[in-house]
C-alpha cells in the first residue's frame, strides 16, 4: 500500500459540512496517512476568514486594547463545527485558553498561527487521529528562513512514531521554540513538507477546484482543465498569475521526485491536476500548450545607445542602476542597439525618476524611454518544443485580434513565450491566444 499526504485549504474545512466532506475523503482512501488543514476560510462571500480575525485580535492586543469582541466570535466560529460533529473534549476550554495566549504573548505568528492548530485539534479528534504540532516539526533559522534539512530529519522521525496523524499548517517555530509562520496559504508549503519528510507516493491538495485551468475563467469562458503539468511549467504559471497552489510549496516535493496532486473537496471524483516531474508525451490530449497566465501593471525602460553591443559592461551597468534602487527586473529583451528592462509597477514606486538618472549616469545612452501600462502574457508548455509553428500561431492570433505586440522574450528552448502588451489589449489578447492554441 502506497503512502499519500492530503492537505485540505481553509474552504474545505469552513464549516461542519466541509468536515464530514473530508471525513469521507480520508477514510475512503487507506493509503491517506496524514492530514495538513488550514483555518476555517469563507463560508459565504461576505464571511470573514478565521486567520484575519486573529490578526484583527493581535492588532488590538498590540494597541492595549481588548480583542475579547472579536475573540468571541472566533470561539463562536469554532463551537459551531465542535457541537455540530458532536464532539466530546474540552474544546471550550482550549478557545479560552488560546485567547489568553493571544494577549499574553503578543506575537502576530503566535496568533495567525492559532487558526491551523485549533482546526487541527478539531480534526484530529473527529477521525480520531494523532496530533502533532507543528510548531516542534517545523523549523525555522534565526533569521525566520525556513531549514529545510533539519525540519525533514525532524519531520520524518515525529512521523515515523505515529501510523495517522494530524499536522496543522502554516507554522513553525524558531530555534527558542518561539511560533513562526510562512506567508499566506503556507498550509500548501507544510504539506509538501509533510509529504517529504514521509517519503509519500503523492501529495494531495485538496481545495475547492478541479485543479488547474489553461487560463482564467473570468477571462476565458470555460477553460479547459490541465490534467497533467511539469513542476517546471507549474512554476512558470505560478510566478505569472495562477494561484491555486502557493508556489514555495513546489519545492519540497520537486525536490524528491513526487507527485501533487490538485483534487476538489466538492468534488472527490473528479481526477484534478497531476503535477509530475516529468510529463508524458500523450498528456492532455495532445495540446500544443499547458496554459497561459498574466499579470498587469509593468513598466518597460528602453535604452537606446549605438554600437551597444561592443562596449563592454554596458548590461552589468544598466542593472546596477537598479540594484542601486533595490529594484529587481521580470525580463530584459535586447536587441543590437537596444537594451530593455521589464519593471513591476510597485517596485518602481516613487523611484522612476531616479533610476532614470542612475541609467544616464552610469551608461550615457542616446535615448531612454519609459512605457507604463503594460501587461505579461507567457504562453506555456512543453508541447510547444516538438511542434514547430507555435510563436507564427501566437503572433497570428494577436495580429488578427488587433493587439500590438510591446515586447517579446522568448527563451531558445520554445518552452514559454512572453509577450508585452497594452493593458487595455490584455483580455482581448489572452483570449485570443487561447483561442488559437486549444481544441475545443
């Protein structure tokens, strides 16, 4: 019998409905083994996510204020799934004692932290499984950068003593015990983690989707599922826009070989999205491409100089200016006499027209200019390699849907193309990119 890791997000576990969901999920499948949950996410749109109520209770905490108001309806959120499963602990307890924590330690981690942990006390009751804290199997550096090796070796010994078990996430701790956590939806991260240190044949990610889509359906009417993706272009993806899994928590599991798994809580039978090290040649039913994802609000810098491409250190110089700023660059096409840096929007900030003064002084161009508006697109898949055509058929598909095309990085392997368009073209060129890529 293999090994899996489930871990549930905060909409899988919103409420006592989504419990008995996971209830079931788990138990159907012997080869489950151990469970990552987040805190109670959204019920209803308007509804408010337990993790945002316990930073609310640390802000007040920290301004010598009281948080019982707002506590309270924490404890309110978290007795209704505890009397509606019919439970039997001293959960009430537990709440009280957490908000007392809360106030006494005055640590934000600490009280973001109580969301998971409290959700995984619950859980591990309601299957009857072992409990285990993260926050002495998760390890952080003194700087608050997460240790890998050391969490593994602790990780893989704590789990080899229990046979089920729970294990919260989105923390850890520091060197003196003291909680830390990831950044938001870290939960994605300490299941990859959980997954290494147990060796796991998969990991599953359990949310509310079925898996990831070629594009966004807000844009896109009813984008196709990807069935099967590469860690590689799951990251290419990520980095431009698709947020399904937080993508720090590819690494753990890249890194020993195993596969993630994208399944829906709402609904199980449903395959998802098989994220593998390495794809097979008939995946998604010969598409040319895995899916395309963009993000708005860039800034291109263009400096033009003459005989650019002879002078020595010119490159070097123009990202110092930069450096300088503490500005870091998305892309920079060139070409002979023409050198181009892509800027986010907000690391630009108030500094446009001081790093245009460093490039001037540094690099004594002919020219410089700026365009803002602009908006990424990367067109991504390993399928675009054996195929020949891929950049003609994108470049069409923009040239017919009227989109002028600002810039274009694309690296000699045809993996991913990006294109630079304005922002008012950005929709109108997903779409049509879409549309001439994928088979309906």
């Amino acid at each position: 019998m293999g090994v899996k890791v489930a871990k549930f997000g905060g909409s899988s576990l919103a409420d006592a409905e989504h419990f008995r969901k996971v209830r079931d999920i788990v138990l159907s499948d012997p080869e489950i083994c151990y469970v990552v949950p987040s805190a109670p996410g959204k019920r209803f749109k308007e509804d408010t996510k337990v993790t945002d109520m316990l930073y609310q209770c640390h802000r007040l905490v920290e301004r010598d204020q009281s948080h019982e108001a707002v506590f309270q309806k924490i404890i309110e959120r978290y007795m209704g799934i505890y009397e509606a499963l019919g439970l039997d602990f001293d959960f009430y307890g537990l709440l009280l004692e957490t908000g007392d924590q809360i106030r006494r330690q005055k640590n934000p981690d600490f009280a973001a932290s109580r969301g998971e942990y409290l959700n995984g006390i619950l859980l591990s009751h309601y299957l009857g499984w072992d409990f285990i804290d993260a926050q002495s199997v998760i390890k952080f550096d003194r700087q608050g950068v997460f240790a890998s090796e050391w969490t593994n070796e602790i990780m893989g010994e704590a789990l080899s003593n229990h046979e089920r078990a729970i294990v919260p996430g989105f923390y850890g701790s520091y060197p003196n015990g003291d909680v830390h956590t990831f950044s938001r939806g870290g939960s994605d991260i300490t299941g990859a983690i959980v997954a290494r240190a147990a060796k796991a044949d998969v990991y599953e990610n359990w949310t509310d989707v079925s898996g990831f889509l070629m594009a966004d359906p807000n844009i896109v009417e009813n984008p196709k599922c990807i069935r099967e993706l590469s860690y590689r272009e799951l990251r290419e993806l990520s980095y431009m826009g698709a947020t399904v899994l937080h993508e720090d928590a590819i690494f753990p599991v890249h890194k020993a070989g195993i596969p993630t798994n994208i399944r829906n809580t709402n609904d199980p039978a449903d395959p998802g999205t098989m994220i593998v090290p390495q794809v097979s040649k008939d995946r998604n039913s010969g598409q040319r491409i895995t899916g395309i994802a963009g993000h708005k609000n860039f800034t291109l810098i263009t400096i033009d100089k003459a005989m650019m491409n002879s002078e020595y250190g010119f490159g070097r110089r123009v990202l110092q200016a930069l450096e300088d700023f503490g500005v870091s660059f998305e892309h920079m096409p060139t070409g002979i006499d023409t050198m181009s840096v892509v800027v986010s929007d907000k690391e630009l900030l108030t500094r446009k027209d001081q790093i245009i003064q460093r490039i001037e002084q540094l690099c004594q161009p002919d020219t410089i200019s700026v365009s803002t508006g602009i908006a990424l697109i990367a067109t991504v898949g390993h399928g675009m390699v054996s195929q020949p055509g891929s950049a003609a058929t994108l470049f069409n598909a923009l040239y017919e849907a009227g989109v002028n095309v600002r810039m274009i990085d694309q690296g000699s392997s045809e993996f991913n193309i990006i294109v630079g368009v304005h922002v008012d073209d950005f929709e109108t060129a997903m779409r049509a990119i879409y549309k001439a890529f994928v088979k309906e």
